[in-house]
C-alpha cells in the first residue's frame, strides 16, 4: 500500500466521522403544516456506507376508516448501491403489507401525472402501503429505514401520501381507481450524490503537497 492509498483512506475517514458528527444525532423536524412530524437519523455503516432512518408520525391526514399515511419516497442517487431497506408493519393487519420500488417520479395516478419527479441523476425509491389496512391512520407512527452505499449525507426532498379513499378530491390530488391521494412534501436527512473514490482522494493530497512545495519553494527564493 502506498503512502498516497494510505493517506487518502486516513482523509476519507476522516471525512466520515465529521459527517457522522454532523449528521448522527436524531433531528425532529415538522415543516409540513401539522400534517406530518418525521424524526431522521442517519448512522454510518462503513465507508460511504450510511444508514438512513425515519419515523413518520402522521399527525391529521386521514378522514376517517382505513386512510392515511400510504407513501413515503426519498430520492436516492442513481450511483448507489442498496445495501438494505426495511418496511413498517401494516397498521390494520393482514392482509395489508408494504412494499417499495424505484422510479424516475412518484406517479400516483398511473397515467403518467408527475406528482414527485426525481431530479437529474436520482431515482424516486417509495415505500408503499398495499391494501387499505396497511394504511397509518392520524396519530400512528410509521418507520422506514434504508442503508446505501456510494452516498454521501444531504438533505433533499422527501414526499409523505396520504390516502384519502373515495372521498372529495382536491386541486392536489391524485385520483385513480384505489381512490384519492395527496402529496406532502419537506427537506430532511437524505443520500445525496455519490462520493469521490479513494484514487480521488489521493490525487487530491497529491495535488496539496505539490502546492505546498511550491509555496515553500517560493518562500525559500524571496528570502
């Protein structure tokens, strides 16, 4: 191992703890008007390995019955590797469940209305709940978690839908044959776009020590 390979895995470490230290601490933020409260944390699992987790309480969407917190997106860059994700419980029971897919936009109506569309170089990853008993009514709380790897920690937008059933839709909502469906959405604790690779960071050292040999050759000559 050279000391170039050697260095530059001690600065890409080094840059991992300071991220952690930046960004492990829970953060409960509530910018969507009451509608929802998401609590983040994200926790490092190796290098450009991160773990992001969210709980989503759902404080008023939902009229009454089976409706509520149905969808919950995150943009992830297109360069990321999945390590794991893992699913709430349905809220109701059998025979809800959640499931999750990855797309250029969140399309809730299926006829290509773009309700959330993913910016260049990310793709939509949506956990979904599948039957209205997988559906978190108000005051329920809901947890998502995901480990990525090739990311750094950002923050970025995420989308939280609320099911409303069958019952009047709005300007903002998506219908389509399963009922009516609006999106939220907020900036929190996200993957953001893929880190540089260790032969980055030692042509980065590389290129500091040579400026600062040149800057001492310098000094060296004006004296």
């Amino acid at each position: 191992m050279s000391k170039y390979t050697s260095a530059a895995k001690i600065f890409q470490w080094a840059a991992v703890g300071a991220a952690f230290a930046l960004s492990g601490a829970a953060q409960a933020v509530n910018t969507l008007t009451n509608e929802y409260t998401v609590t983040t944390s994200v926790s490092a699992a190796g290098v450009n390995t991160w773990t992001f987790d969210y709980s989503v309480l759902n404080n008023n969407q939902g009229i009454g019955g089976q409706t509520g917190l149905d969808g919950f997106t995150i943009f992830v860059p297109v360069t990321a590797s999945l390590v794991s994700a893992s699913y709430p419980a349905p809220y109701n029971g059998a025979p809800g469940f959640w499931s999750a897919s990855s797309s250029a936009q969140l399309d809730l109506a299926g006829n290509g209305t773009q309700n959330l569309v993913a910016p260049a170089g990310y793709a939509a990853y949506t956990w979904w709940g599948s039957n209205t008993q997988s559906v978190y009514t108000p005051g329920s709380t809901a947890n998502f978690s995901i480990t990525l790897s090739n990311v750094a920690v950002g923050n970025n937008t995420v989308g939280l839908t609320t099911y409303f059933g069958f019952g009047a839709a709005t300007a903002e909502s998506a219908s389509n044959q399963y009922g009516n469906y609006s999106t939220f959405t907020g900036n929190f604790a996200s993957p953001v776009a893929a880190v540089p690779e260790p032969g980055t960071y030692a042509m980065l050292l590389a290129g500091l020590g040579l400026l600062g040999f040149v800057a001492r050759s310098r000094k060296s000559g004006a004296a």
